[in-house]
C-alpha cells in the first residue's frame, strides 16, 4: 500500500525507540508521511530519524512527565503546525503476582501507560483541529479485554485506556476526529520486566509470536481508511495464541 492520501501527513508515535513503535515509524515513514519519533532513550530515537531522513524528527520524552509532553507538542506545533495521527504506543509491563507486587511498579504502568496516553491525547487535540482524517490511535492489549494472572496492575491501566477511548470517541467524533484501539496478543518485542528472558522466549516461540511489523500494519490499515471511516478496534494476536 503507498496512499497518496498518506504523503506528507504528521503522525506522533510515543515509544518509538523499539518494538511496535520503532516498526510503525519505518512503516509510516516508507509511506511518505512525516513522523515525530518519542521515546526516553534518544540516542535510540536520534539513530533512527536519522535513519528515516527529512522527513523524521526525534524529540526525547518520558510521557509520564506532563511537562516533557508539552515540549513535545511545542516542537511538533513549531515544525509541522499540526498533527494527523497520534499513536500512544508507548508502556510497560511488569510482572508479578499483585500480592507480592510493590506499589513502585504499579505507579511506573499507571504513569506510562495510562497517564502518559492521558498526557498526549490532551496536547494533541488542539493540533488535531480541521485536519480530515486526523486520529488517535492506542495500543491496549488483550490484557485489557481479559485478566491475565502475573499482570493485574498492566491489565488494569489497558482497561483503563479502553475506557478512556469509549468516552473519548463520543467526544471527538462530531469533530471528525477518528478514536481507535488496538488491542495486541503476544509480540516480539523488548517488552516484559521482571519476566525472565528465557520464559519469554519460549512462550512467544511456543505462539508463534506476533512481529512488530504486523501491528505497524494493523494501525496504518485503521489510519489509512477514508476520513469517514472508523475502525474503532482491532484485535491482533498470533493464531496460536488461544488465551487469554
Ligand atoms: P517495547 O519494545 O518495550 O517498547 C515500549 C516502548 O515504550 C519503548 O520505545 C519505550 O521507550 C517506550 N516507553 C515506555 N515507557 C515510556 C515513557 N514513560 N515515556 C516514553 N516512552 C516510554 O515493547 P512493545 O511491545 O513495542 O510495546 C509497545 C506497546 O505495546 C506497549 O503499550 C505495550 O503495553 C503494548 N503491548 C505489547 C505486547 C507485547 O507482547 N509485546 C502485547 C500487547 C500490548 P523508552 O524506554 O526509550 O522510553
């Protein structure tokens, strides 16, 4: 797919120094629109716009930090006046069983993965204003369709952002503004902490595990749609992967 439609359109992707995030910007990119890369670790994000060219700009932010988000919108006003797609991707996942969990790391999910898709939906909107076609799109989980034991407080903050974006699209869609969900099953990325790599290896080898391509796929089949278009969520997950 090359959409002429695509070209020259500003899409923000948060968690881009890996994963899912790293894959859509290449995706993006390929297609001609114009994407701002965010993550926290820059020499990450740096490489790949450079990488990308002219068309990327890397801007260093922990989207958990409101003020750090802000500046993030400010350059992307400065240099590209708006944005078309807003991609919250970025979050983590941190094992444990809640009994044992310690309330650091419960704070560490709510703040990326809630509060930081809080953080930039709400800078972003502004910037979303009169442009056809724009769209939020977030990246939930099946953990935020179904508990998943080990993963309590990570499924709360994607049933959480479910939630969010329920309202979120009943306030935005008179404004054409497009509200979307992906909710992905078991990919091959960097993420999972304090699972050990060995465990996560062999379960996602076992599934046969998503890549990050075939989710960058997923969200640019959703923004790709004409304006009128929602594709409001989309379940992804390797056909091996049976639960949860
Ligand atoms: P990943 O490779 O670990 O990527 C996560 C990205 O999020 C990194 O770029 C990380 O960058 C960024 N990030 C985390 N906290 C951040 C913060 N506070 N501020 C800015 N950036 C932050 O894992 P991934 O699988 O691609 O994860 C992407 C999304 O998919 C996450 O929301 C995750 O919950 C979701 N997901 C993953 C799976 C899976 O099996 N992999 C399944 C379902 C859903 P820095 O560390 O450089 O900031």
């Amino acid at each position: 797919m090359n959409d002429q439609r695509l070209q020259g359109r500003v899409a923000v992707i948060t968690g881009a120094s890996s994963g899912i995030g790293e894959a859509t910007a290449r995706l993006l990119a390929a297609q001609g629109m114009q994407v701002v890369v965010a993550a926290r670790r820059s020499d990450r994000i740096e490489a790949l716009a450079a990488e990308l060219g002219d068309n990327a700009l890397a801007v260093t932010a922990d989207v958990a930090d409101i003020e750090q988000v802000t500046g993030l919108f400010d350059r992307v006003r400065e240099r590209f006046g708006g944005v078309d797609l807003l991609f919250n991707n970025a979050g983590v996942g941190i094992s444990d069983t809640f009994a044992e969990s310690a309330p650091a790391d419960w704070k560490a999910q709510i703040d990326s993965n809630l509060m930081g898709v809080l953080h930039c939906t709400h800078a972003a909107i502004p910037l979303m204003q009169g442009r056809e076609g724009a769209m939020i799109s977030t990246v939930s989980s099946v953990g935020g369709r179904h508990g998943v034991a080990g993963w309590a407080v990570y499924c709360a903050t994607k049933f959480a952002v479910n939630g969010f974006h329920e309202a979120l699209r009943k306030e935005l869609g008179e404004q054409g503004i497009r509200v979307s969900l992906i909710q992905p099953g078991a990919v091959w990325t960097e993420w999972g902490d304090k699972v050990s790599e060995d465990a996560m290896r062999s379960y996602r080898e076992s599934l046969d595990a998503l890549h990050s391509e075939d989710v960058a796929q997923a969200l640019l089949y959703s923004f790709a749609q004409p304006a009128r278009v929602l594709v409001n969520e989309i379940v992804v997950r390797p056909v091996r992967q049976l639960l949860p």
